[in-house]
C-alpha cells in the first residue's frame, strides 16, 4: 500500500510539473500537500476509495492545464501592448518617460538583438521554409501520381519537417512575449498557418468535401483576420522596425508559397521549386542585415526586398500565363503583387500610424 500510494505521489507531483513556472511557484506546494493528506485519509478504507480519490482529484487537471498555459500565453502577449498604451499613476512606461524624458522601448524602436546568434535566430524560419519547399520538390522529383509511394510520404516528410519547427519557434515567441529574434517567426509560423487554412478550404471544396459550414468558416476567417491585426497593432506600437521584421515573415512566406504553387497540378513545374532554396538564403542575408542596418538603410532593405519577392512572383506568373494562354485564356499577378506589398509594408506603417498615438497618451 505504502510503495502504491508512493507511485501515485510521485505521478502526481509530475503532472503539476506541467503547469506554467508562475503557477507552480504559487500553487505546486499547496496542491501536492493537500493531494497527499487526501490520499493518505483514503488508504485508511482500501484501495478503492484510493482510487476515487486519485480520478477525484486528477480529472480537472487538463482543464486547468490548458487555461492556465492559455492565461501564460495571453498575459505574454497582452503585457507589450499595455506598456505601450496604457497608464498608471506611478510605475507604467508612461510615467517613467515622464520622469526620464524618453523610453528606449518606445520612442526609438531601436532593435536588441543582443549578440550575432539572436540574428542568425531571427533569419532561421525565412530558409526553412524556403528549405521545405525545395526539399518536397527534390525528393518527389515528378508529379505525385508518377513517383513511388515511399518518395511520395518522404517528399511530405522533408517539407512538413520545417514547418514544424516554424510553427513550434513562432509558438516559442508568443509564449516569451515576442522578442526581437521571434517577430520572424512569428510571421512565418501566421502567414504560413493562413496558407494553409486556406488551401485546404479550397481543395476540399472541389471535391465536394466541406468539413465545416459556410458560416464557420467565415468565423475562422474574422478570427485570423483579428489574431493577424492584434500582432500587427502590438508589434507595430513597439516601433516600425520591428514592424518591418514582422512583415518580412509575412510577405517572405507569402511569396514563397508560389514556388510550391507551380509544381502543382496542373503545372507539375518541379525544375522551378529547388530555385526556392537559394532565394530564401538571399533573403535570410538580406534580413541579417536589417537587423543590424541604420533606420534609413532598413527602408532600403525593404524596398529591394520587395523588388526581390515582385521578381519571383513574375517568374511564377510566366507559367501560369504559359498554361492560360494555351488555353485561350489571360493571368494577371497584379491582385498577388498588391497583396505581397501590403504584406511587405503592414507592419511598419502601423508602426508609424501607432507613433503619434504615444506621443497623444504621453501627453495625457
């Protein structure tokens, strides 16, 4: 009974290890106190009532878990944005510019990357995705119906791989309040997500497969939308530049996307795809150097990026254009170009625009 009740401690003691660090801090002691008097005031009538005690006891753990890491995340998340709006009478980022004329974090937007790996950090999600694009390509070589099975599962492998670790870096840096090193990630692991919500929306619903009614999907779509402006508005109130490292992932990702678009049907363009690796090292070196540029060369950096994703986005376009005309048909990219631009640009104007809103609150 001794060595039962001693497992179930234990088991015990390593759920709540799950729990967010602030949580454990305040409630670990308590909760594994009164869970061992409980256990051990229930050994007394057999192992029975050990056990109603124990699923008594465990059986809101998930729950709790789950709001407690949503309440860790949000609170993460929420904390950049009332340090820039929001005020209180003595300790708020407001009141100490009042005292010492002018907040780092604010005003100047300067970026803190603190050593030459946090940049090389901030890079790593622009070439993995560029990396499983090419990658998928490479190793199907061919349109999916041609190749054998195992090349086929290989190819998903080698692509999914990336954008995995994007999708587990962006998550990273939303739980640590977005750091400078994590705006990218953060934008890749978002633009991504969209692309994806979005081409399987499409795919399923030509072939009549809708899993989710017209109204809910129009409710996914409100909700991006607003999870997409919040991180632009919180981002962009830290200053244009980091604005800029945001919308870097988001039109990078955006752009190339189109790179995987042309080896699909009904183009099946694969010789295109693998040109996806060497552009996202360009833009990987390209990004290296706004992290370190002054505020004029930045503007610079995101002009020929720009240009940069505008010339991928025409490559792809000769062959959409090549299969329409054979068709009889006309392909613009112009709708694509607006969007990768606004993309591009986003979060450094909102930068700007959220500016003379702190000057107005410091003022207040």
């Amino acid at each position: 009974m001794n060595t039962l009740t001693g497992v179930i401690l234990f088991l015990y003691t390593r759920c709540i290890r799950w729990f967010p660090s602030s949580f454990r801090t305040e409630f670990e002691e308590e909760m594994c106190e009164v869970f061992s008097l409980a256990l051990h005031e229930s050994r007394r009538t057999g192992i029975r009532s050990m056990f109603m005690t124990t699923i008594r006891e465990i059986r809101d753990l998930p729950m709790i878990l789950f709001y407690e890491h949503f309440q860790t995340i949000q609170d993460r998340i929420w904390k950049p944005f009332q340090r820039t709006f929001l005020r209180s009478q003595t300790g708020s980022p407001l009141a100490v510019m009042r005292r010492k004329g002018m907040s780092e974090f604010m005003d100047t937007g300067t970026l803190n990357f603190h050593s030459k790996p946090h940049r090389i950090l901030a890079v790593v999600p622009l070439f993995l995705f560029g990396f499983g694009i090419a990658a998928i390509s490479l190793t199907r070589g061919g349109p999916w119906y041609s190749v054998p099975l195992w090349r086929l599962i290989l190819s998903i492998a080698m692509g999914l791989l990336p954008m995995i670790v994007i999708s587990i870096g962006g998550l990273i840096a939303l739980i640590r309040g977005i750091p400078d090193w994590g705006l990218t990630w953060v934008g890749c692991a978002f633009m991504g997500f969209l692309i994806f919500v979005k081409t399987l929306a499409e795919e399923l619903a030509e072939v009549g497969q809708r899993i989710i009614s017209e109204p809910v999907e129009i409710g996914i779509v409100v909700v991006l939308f607003l999870v997409g402006v919040t991180l632009l508005v919180i981002v962009g109130a830290r200053g244009w530049q980091r604005g800029g490292l945001l919308s870097i992932g988001f039109s990078v990702t955006f752009t190339l996307t189109f790179f995987w678009a042309v080896t699909a049907a009904p183009f099946y363009r694969h010789d295109l795809a693998p040109l996806a690796l060497p552009f996202s090292l360009l833009i990987a070196a390209i990004t290296y150097l706004y992290t370190q540029a002054s505020n004029p060369s930045r503007w610079m950096i995101l002009m020929v990026m720009g240009l940069l994703n505008l010339g991928s986005l025409l490559a792809a376009n000769t062959v959409w254009l090549e299969w329409h005309q054979t068709r009889g048909e006309t392909s613009s990219p112009l709708p694509f170009v607006i969007f990768m631009f606004l993309f591009l640009i986003c979060g450094p104007i909102m930068g700007l625009i959220t500016k003379p809103i702190k000057r107005t609150l410091r003022r207040a």
